[in-house]
C-alpha cells in the first residue's frame, strides 16, 4: 500500500531535518556567523565619529553613510529568501560571507581611491546591504527546513544572539581598537575574521561539489519548480501576514535605531561618559536576554502550551514591554539610569527571535526564507528612514532618541496562525503550502 502524498513529503521532510549532534555544530557555526555579520555591519557606526572628524563629515553626511547600508540592504530581502528555499539556505550564506567580508576588510583602502569620501563609504556600505540582506532570509529557509518545530525557537534564539555578541564584540573590541591603531583596524577585524569563518564553514560543513552545484544554477537560471504551488494571492490578503509584518517593521526599526544612534545619543548627552560602557553593557545583557527566551519559549510548548500562544506571548515582550524601556530611556538624565534602561530594552527585543521570527517559520515553513524576507524588506526600509531622519533630533533633549524610536512601534498586531485554501496543518499546528 502506497503511503498517501502528504505523509511522504512529512517523511521527506523528516528526512532532511539535522540530527542532534548536526544541529548543534551548524548551530555554533551560524551562532558566529551572525556574530560576524554584525560585526561588519557594526564597524561603521562604531566609527562613523572619528570619520566625520577625519573627513569633514557633519551630521547629514554621516547620516547619508550610515544609512546607506539599508539602500542595499532592503533589495536582497526577497531575493536572498527565494534563493534559500531553492537552492539552501546554508550556500547562500556562505557565498554572500565571502563577498561583505572581503568588501569590508577593503573599505580603509577605497578611502585612499580619491578626496570623494563619501562617495567611497556611501558606495561601501550599500554593496554590504546588498550581501548582508540575503542572510536572514536564508538563514529562517534553513533553520526552516533543518530544525524541528519545538526546537526551532532556541535554535533561532540562539543563533540570534549572534547579532547582540557581534555588536558587543565590535563595542568592545571595536573602541580599543579604534583608540589603539585608528578606525581602518576596525574593518580589518570584521572583515579577516569573516574570510576566516568563510573558510572553516567551506572546509568542515560544506562541500565543494554543493558549492559549485549551487554556482552552476545560479549561472543558468533559477528554476522554478512547477509543483511548489503557493497560493500568493490569498497569503496576502490575510491579516496574519500584515500582522507579521507590521510586527517585523516594529521591532526591525527600534533595533536599528538602537543600533546606529545609541552610541551617538550617550556621546552627545553625557560627553564624560566611557564608550566601553554604553558600547558593551547593553549587548552584554542582551546575549543571556536571547537565550533565556528560547529556552522559555520551547519548554512552553513541550509543555502543552499552545505554539500560536507562546509565539504572541514572546512578541508582546520583544515590541510591548521593550517599548516601557525604551521611553523612560528618552526621559532620564541619569547616565546609570540610561545604561539600565537601553539595556533592559535591547535585552527584551531579543524575546522576537521566539516570537515574530519563528512565528514566519510556523505560518509556512517550505517558503519561510521567502515571506521572511517580504517581512523584513519592510523593517529595513524603516532602518533605512530611521537612520536618515534622526540624527538632526539627536543633540535635542526634547525630540530625544527615544522620541523617535518608538514611533514605528505603534501598532502591536500579533501574527496567529492562518488558515487557507490549498494550506495544510504542519505536524505541530503550523500551516504549510502544498508543495
């Protein structure tokens, strides 16, 4: 007797899933992975003072650089989230970690090309957009397909605080090595340690025939497989997906905000202040902050607790509880108090790698990478506009950082589950397309 279609694909799928021990030594590798990531995306911001005392740079022209990454950035969403559910997730990272990582080690050395700076780093970080924007998406069409449902929340949460532990890492080690040897030195770190990961991953989890498979049907032309039929139309029309959305935009915009202006926002309101520890405490909090939540959020649902709840439980913390701290940020002049308050924010964001992130993976997980990356599309061009707009509100006490942080987060729809035609319950009540 022939097993019935939707049973083999579950095998299949089963099949493919990563074995315990796999799990764990994909999950350290793409842990550092990240880390690097926002290494190389940090670098900038880090140093984007000492260049603007070195180029000229005022307020508008630093804005200009920084938020260029998101130019790039906000077009490879889609693309890399399509490509990751085609080809692999793990073989578009690893190609695009090749490129931002060379790019970034390179970027001292466009500042000797000619007297146009600007032009030079502005054209720098937009080709690290374009690279960075593929990893996210790719990563979720993995993490996806690998990792199963009531592991897959700490996998990600784990895999998440990368990006915290790369922000430390370039906080930390970033300011010595700023104060030390110049801002050049910063971008020789991100970028080598990058090449060096590239190299580790190509050399110990990938091979070269899956390298060069996946080169060759890039060169010829995705297929598109005419038996994956998704129902795009419907999936759009309903409001789970814009509530994903909108949550992804929210959180995405506050983080990035964070992210680029915090270490401007304390330089400018405690001038005093040591860079070390406004760089460092707030990532620091948020590791441990990332790991908890995906503990917490796995042990809920092997608990019986129902995964949709658990996934809304961790959003309102990452978007509604984080936002409480991220107002009273915009409203102390204590620096100690400050240092608490981005802390307790930052940490409590880290609650939507358990919630909206994973959340996407439920919903549809054969072309999670894909409606990711149209979630998260939307969150860049909010970092893109968040990263053009406030540095002229920053030196204001009145119109604070915080003043603008929280304005994206208004609206605090929660993704559940959806039900549509042609879409069938996955193994723990999650939706998935018909291939």
């Amino acid at each position: 007797m022939q097993p019935a279609p939707d049973e083999a694909r579950r095998d299949a799928a089963e099949d493919a899933q990563w074995s315990r021990p796999e799990c764990q030594v994909w999950t350290g590798a793409l842990l550092l992975g990240t880390c690097l990531l926002y290494c190389a995306r940090a670098s900038m911001p880090v140093c984007a003072a000492t260049m603007s005392q070195d180029f000229g740079w005022n307020k508008k022209e630093a804005g200009v650089v920084l938020s260029s990454f998101f130019w790039g950035y906000c077009l490879t969403q889609v693309v890399g989230g399509h490509l990751g559910d085609r080809i692999g997730g793990e073989k578009v990272i690893l190609l695009s970690a090749s490129a931002w990582g060379f790019i970034t080690a390179a970027t001292p050395l466009l500042s000797h090309l000619g007297s146009a700076h600007l032009a030079f780093m502005t054209f720098s970080r937009v080709l690290t957009g374009l690279l960075q924007g593929v990893y996210f998406p790719a990563l979720t069409s993995l993490l996806s397909q690998k990792v199963r449902e009531s592991e897959r929340a700490f996998t990600y949460s784990t895999v998440g605080a990368g990006s915290q532990f790369g922000t430390l890492v370039t906080g930390a080690v970033g300011s010595l090595l700023l104060d030390w040897y110049g801002w050049p030195s910063v971008f020789y770190f991100s970028g080598g340690l990058t090449l060096l990961w590239v190299c580790y991953v190509y050399r110990c989890l990938l091979g070269e025939k899956d390298l060069i498979l996946a080169l060759g049907v890039l060169a010829q032309g995705l297929p598109v497989s005419r038996h994956t039929k998704v129902p795009w139309r419907q999936l759009f029309r309903k409001p789970s997906v814009w509530a994903a959305i909108i949550s992804q935009l929210s959180a995405a915009c506050s983080f990035f905000i964070l992210l680029s202006w915090l270490p401007t926002f304390f330089k400018e309101t405690f001038p005093g202040s040591k860079g070390w520890v406004f760089n460092v405490v707030p990532w620091l909090v948020a590791i441990p902050a990332s790991l908890f939540s995906g503990l917490l959020s796995d042990r809920l649902i092997n608990q019986g607790y129902r995964t949709i709840t658990v996934r809304k439980f961790m959003q309102v913390m990452g978007l509604g509880l984080s936002s409480v701290f991220a107002l009273c940020l915009g409203h102390t002049s204590s620096f100690c108090k400050s240092v608490v308050f981005a802390s307790a924010s930052i940490g409590l964001q880290t609650f939507n790698h358990s919630g909206i992130s994973v959340n996407i993976q439920d919903l549809a997980p054969s072309c999670a990478g894909f409606l990711f990356g149209v979630a998260n599309t939307a969150g860049a061009l909010a970092g893109r506009r968040s990263r053009g707009r406030v540095p002229g509100w920053l030196p204001h006490r009145d119109h604070g950082l915080l003043d603008v942080c929280v304005q994206p987060g208004g609206s605090h729809q929660q993704p559940r589950a959806m039900h549509l035609p042609g879409v069938r319950e996955g193994p723990a009540g999650g939706p998935e397309p018909r291939p």
